[in-house]
C-alpha cells in the first residue's frame, strides 16, 4: 500500500526585541510611551521587591518563597495584555503578574510569611490564589474557561505553569479537554530550563513546549521570554483568539531562572556559573532600558527616579505587611470550608470556649 504524509508542522519563534535594544518595527505592538515607560518601572518595581522579599527571607522576616528576577519578561508582559474581564490563574512564580493585576504587595508578603489570609485576593479582581502544587491549577483554568463559555462572556482565562508542570498528568487533562471543548484559555509556560534541579532536556524529549499543543487540536508557540514586547503581542493575540473564537493556545516564553529554585535551594549544585551569566547578558529589564534610551523615553535622571520609587513603594508595602496583626487560633477554621463540615463547627466551638475560658 502506498504511503502518504497525514500531519506536517512547524513552531514558529517569536523576536521582536533584540539584547541591544532594537526592534524589528514590522512585528512592534501598538504600544504607546506612557504603556511602555508603564512596562518598565513595573518590571523594576518586581525586581525590587524580589530582592526585598530575598532579604526578608535570609532576615527570618519571611518563609521560603520562589524569586522571579530574570522572568520579569515573561509573566509581567503576558499580564500587560489582560482586560479587567479576564482570569487569572497563577503558579508560584508570577509575582510581578499578580501586582500587575492589582495584587497589594503586602498581601502577597503575608501569603509568603506563611498566612494564609494573603491568599484571599479580591474577588473582582478575578485572580486566583497562589498554586504551590505543580500544575493542578490548571484544571481549574479550564473550568473556569468552560464557564465563562457558557455563560456567554467575551472573556479569556490566562494561567502560567513552568515548564516542569508538562511532565504532569494535570497538563495533559488540561490540555485535551481545552481543545475537545474549545474553550478560551491560554495555557503560559515559563520555561525557564530547570523544573528544581532537572534541565529541560532531561525532562522532555520535544525539542520545545510549544509543540505539545499539536497533540490537542490548539496552536503553539515560542516566544522569547526576556523579550517583553514578543511576550505582549503573543499573548495579546492569543487572549483574543480565545475571547472572540474560543481557541485556546499554549504559549511556551523561553527564559530563564537566574536565581536558585527557592530560596530553600542551591543552584549551584547542578549548573554552571557561565550558563548563569550568559542568561544574565539577556535581562528583560536591561534590554527594555536600552530600547527606551535610544527612544528618548528614557535617561539617567527617569532610570535614578523609577528605581527610588520602587524602592519606596517596596518599603511601604512591608511596612504595611509588618503591621498586620497575626491571626488568632481560630483562623484554623476559616479558609477549607464554604460552610464548615458539623464536626468542624463542633471543633470551632470547642476551641472558642477554651479561648474564652483562657485556656
């Protein structure tokens, strides 16, 4: 019997801007200068509170926690491109994402410090809390796609993952059931080469992420992650797809960790120091600056300004954070349940008689 090709692919790289700040203008988003300039000092904004947040933690002042410099590029451009109406469901490594969205920063400071109060974000911010375990959440973003397909809202649902978070069984549900339903999600990988101590080519034998999305029905594709404009016009088209077509995407942001896994974890067991800092020649930060100098949109004076502001913001926040009084015994009870189960509301009980007896 004769044979015929059934399936041919190819994924497709996205580069917008260059490690020596320069554009290729036919692919540049429509992005103003207040939009950019706005860009910038939030990426700084989370680089400085990263490093804060390092302190506090060696301090004893804070838990262990995951950093996020180097990865500015990616979560916080893919964020950029939200509209109020979306969804967000993170992972553990979006903290400048999370900010963006109008997450206070002395919140996301008390999820750290280990209570769990920092994980009730406003609701009409449609964001989902923080989700320490690898990949489940993105059941979640599925369903909550579904929903909004239902109910007939022009909506989409964004949810990040590293790149470790494929090698789960959740990835996979989520993804076939996004594509057998059609649903609006984009699926945001932030493949940063290292899932702890295991490099992307010891996890995987797909040459990338992005392919993956071949195998349920969606489309995929690379981005440079420390590159925030390609990462904005990504997942700008993707989230339209969704809200207008119901097509998701899965999106795979190639970056970095710079920085240990958490601050629990020494990176220097299992990788080099020149592959750190030839991924340090690459900083989404530094990258976006040079751009914006050649532009006049910025120079010394703007560059000393939005770092001591960010400074400030990030000082006031722990301040804040610092002043929170603790929560008492009872908080046990009040984050697992809608409406508590009778045995733990005969348990509620039970402690709020010692509380009051002093006991």
């Amino acid at each position: 019997m004769p044979t015929r090709p059934l399936v041919s692919y190819e994924i497709d790289r996205v580069e917008v801007l260059n490690a020596e700040g320069l554009v290729d203008e036919a692919l540049m988003p429509d992005l103003g200068p207040e939009q950019i300039q706005h860009l910038y000092r939030h990426m700084l904004l989370t680089r400085q509170f990263d490093e804060r947040m390092f302190k506090l933690q060696r301090q004893g002042r804070l838990g262990t926690f995951p950093r996020v410099a180097g990865q500015e590029g990616a979560h916080v451009g893919a964020a950029f491109a939200l509209r109020p109406a979306d969804w967000v469901v993170p992972a553990f490594r979006e903290t400048g994402a999370l900010m963006l969205r109008g997450i206070p920063m002395e919140q996301l400071l008390q999820f750290w410090g280990g209570d769990e109060r920092g994980s009730g974000f406003p609701r009409g911010l449609r964001t989902l809390p923080v989700s320490i375990p690898v990949g489940t959440h993105m059941l979640h973003a599925v369903g909550i796609a579904w929903a909004l397909k239902q109910a007939g809202e022009e909506a989409a649902v964004l949810t990040f993952f590293g790149e470790g978070a494929t090698s789960e069984g959740d990835f996979s549900e989520a993804m076939n059931m996004a594509g057998v339903f059609q649903v609006p999600v984009v699926f945001f990988c932030q493949n940063n080469q290292y899932a702890i101590s295991v490099p992307f080519t010891k996890q995987t034998a797909s040459p990338t992420v992005a392919q993956k999305a071949l195998a349920y029905g969606m489309f995929g594709v690379q981005v440079d992650g420390n590159d925030v404009f390609a990462v904005y016009r990504v997942t700008a088209e993707a989230l339209e797809r969704a809200r207008t077509a119901h097509e998701p995407t899965l999106i795979e942001a190639h970056t970095y960790r710079v920085m240990d896994h958490t601050t629990s974890d020494d990176a220097r067991r299992y990788r080099e120091e020149n592959e750190v800092e030839e991924w340090r020649s690459r900083d989404p930060i530094e990258r976006l600056a040079r751009y914006m100098r050649a532009q006049g949109l910025l120079d010394d004076g703007a560059a000393a300004e939005a770092l001591a502001e960010a400074d400030q913001k990030v000082a006031e926040a722990v301040a804040a954070f610092e002043a929170i009084p603790p929560p008492g015994p009872e908080e046990i009870f009040a984050h697992v349940y809608a409406d508590l189960t009778p045995p733990l509301a005969e348990q509620q009980a039970e402690l709020r008689a010692r509380l009051a007896r002093g006991r």
